[in-house]
C-alpha cells in the first residue's frame, strides 16, 4: 500500500516522498483496520515536517496526517463500538496512508450522510475547539470569548461551537476583507489585530470583558490577549503561528491573575476517558451532519501529489482546507 514520510526534516515540499509498505495484518483483540480515506493537512503537519513542532523532535521515519476519515474493514475480538463498515475518524496518528491499524478505545460511528471530507476534519480542530471552549472557563450564557486567527479553521469552529452554545465571540484577524466572511458566519464582533486592539475590545463588549482568550499565534499576540481579557481570565494557547515565543507581561499574570494555559489534543487523548472520548465526537460528529462544523475547502490531492498538496496548503492567503484523498481519483 501506499504511504507517506520523510526520512529528514525540512520545506514539506521537498522532504515528503510516496513509499509502497505492507498494508497491516489482521487485527488482534480490542483492534480495528480502517481504510483511509481523505486526511486535511494542518500546521502541524507542515511544522512537524519541518522540525519546530512538539516538545522533543519526532523519531524518523516518520509519516504525518493528524486527523482523518476512514471505513472499518476488519475488527479483532471483543471490539463492540463499532463495525465493519462504519465511517471513523481512523485510531492512530499518521493519516497519509491506505490504511491504518490502532486500538478501537473511543471510536464511534460518524453519521454516513455527513460530507466525507468535512469528517475528515473532525477528529483534530472541531475538539481543539469544543474542549478549550468547555474546560477551562464556566461559560454562562452570553460571556465573551475573544480569539485570534479567527479565520483558521478551530477558529471558525470556535465561532459557531459558541454561538451555538449562548456564548459571544470577538474574533480578530490580520485582514479587514474577512471582517463579513466571519460575521456571516455567527461572529458578534471582528476586529483586525493592532496595537490598540485591548480599547477596541472595550468599546465592541461595552466593558463586559471576555473571560477566556484563545491564542494560536503565540509571540506578542499573547500580550495583545491578555491586555483584552477581564480579570482573573484565562488565555489558552494551542498554535505557535508566528514561530515565536509566548510572551505575557507580569501586569497581566501578577497583577490581574491572568493564567496562560496550553491546550494540546494529543495529551487530552492520553489521558481521557474513552466514554469521554466518544461522547465528545458523537456530539461534534451530530453537529457536523448537521452542518454546523462546515469548514471550506480549498482543493484536494490524491496521496501521489502529496508534494504539491504540501505546498499549497503553505501558501499565504488560502480561502480553504488543502486535503488529501487517499487514492489517484
């Protein structure tokens, strides 16, 4: 079967090449096989590749794709939250591959009417979203959340995942152009990030500050953040988009009790229940039949162009997902 990696870090364009590997064996007990589907590229995969993601390097070989969508074509034994046939968001890491094998702990059914490659990206940004937007903070009905990179796609699910939810959302963005895509969207308010950014906050909620900052740009955008929140907020950060430190001043931390927390999907998966697990995308796969969690895509690649898929998804100023299919058609 067809498989993706690369043997050295560097620009994903270049380092990304197509290997033929053994497709996996039959699974053994509480396992499951998937045929994989479509699988989006994210930040992460592209930071991966280049070696400026995670707290340590990854070992190499190594093959990306944090999230996907894929069938269940064979179960081991005593597997009972799903079966042959069901669309999942496949059980490992590693997504541009044909298949995949992984354990079935926290797997559940995704609605069959649901957009396949909008279920390709459940797993990662749509519960980055729902799990900042719920653990940190208690919410109450129509509290403020402010964001930055609202545009990205956990930034648009914050949006609605909000709205749907009571709460109120300032959004800010680097261009004024996306002001009415995000409003249209169920953004209340979208501000274009600068220096003032914290009394344009004021005026917009009327000095109802929001109580939870969510970053993922990292740098001084964290500062901006903090200047905006209320007292005693939280600002959680997920993404490093500007490839600079997090950077908070002691007015914000010592002064007005403001706690910088960090979110990462992959240690919620290591240490949640796997009730926990599935209950969470039995909800948000619900709202994504919905069509609540719809995010644009831009353009899809079969897994044999993954080189040029790679490079797109770099480009600045791209109006949508870039995902891989994982096939030739």
């Amino acid at each position: 079967m067809k498989q993706m990696q690369f043997t050295r870090f560097g620009n994903p364009a270049e380092v990304a090449e197509i290997v033929e590997v053994d497709p996996p064996g039959p699974p053994g007990p509480g396992r499951v096989n998937v045929q994989v589907l479509a699988s989006p590229i994210n930040p992460a995969d592209l930071l991966n590749m280049e070696g400026r993601y995670g707290a340590e390097l990854p070992k190499l070989p190594q093959t990306q794709g944090a999230e996907g969508v894929g069938r269940v074509t064979e179960i081991g034994e005593g597997v009972d939250n799903v079966k042959v046939g069901d669309l999942v968001t496949p059980p490992a890491r590693g997504m541009w591959r044909e298949m995949v094998q992984g354990p079935a702990r926290g797997l559940v059914a995704l609605p069959p009417e649901a957009d396949i490659l909008q279920l390709s990206m459940l797993r990662a940004n749509p519960a980055t979203a729902w799990l900042m937007l719920k653990d940190y903070v208690d919410l109450q009905q129509n509290d403020f959340v402010i964001q930055n990179a609202a545009n990205s796609a956990v930034g648009r699910h914050v949006i609605r995942l909000a709205r749907s939810q009571g709460w109120r959302t300032v959004n800010v963005v680097r261009r004024p152009e996306l002001i009415d895509e995000l409003t249209a969207l169920g953004a209340d308010h979208v501000l274009v990030e600068s220096e003032d950014l914290d009394d344009e906050v004021q005026r917009v909620t009327g000095g109802d500050l929001p109580k939870l900052g969510i970053d993922a740009v990292g740098g001084v955008s964290v500062q901006r953040l903090a200047r905006c929140v209320a007292d005693g907020a939280t600002v959680v950060n997920y993404g490093l988009l500007s490839g600079d430190p997090l950077m908070i001043d002691a007015r914000e931390t010592v002064f007005r009790d403001i706690t910088l927390k960090g979110f990462w999907l992959a240690t919620w998966f290591a240490t949640a229940d796997p009730g926990e697990i599935a209950a969470t995308y039995a909800i948000l796969g619900k709202k994504m039949a919905e069509g609540l969690l719809e995010v644009p895509v831009e353009a899809t690649y079969p897994l044999s162009k993954v080189k040029e898929a790679v490079a797109h998804a770099a480009r600045d100023g791209r109006s949508g997902k870039i995902v891989l299919t994982m096939g030739d058609d």
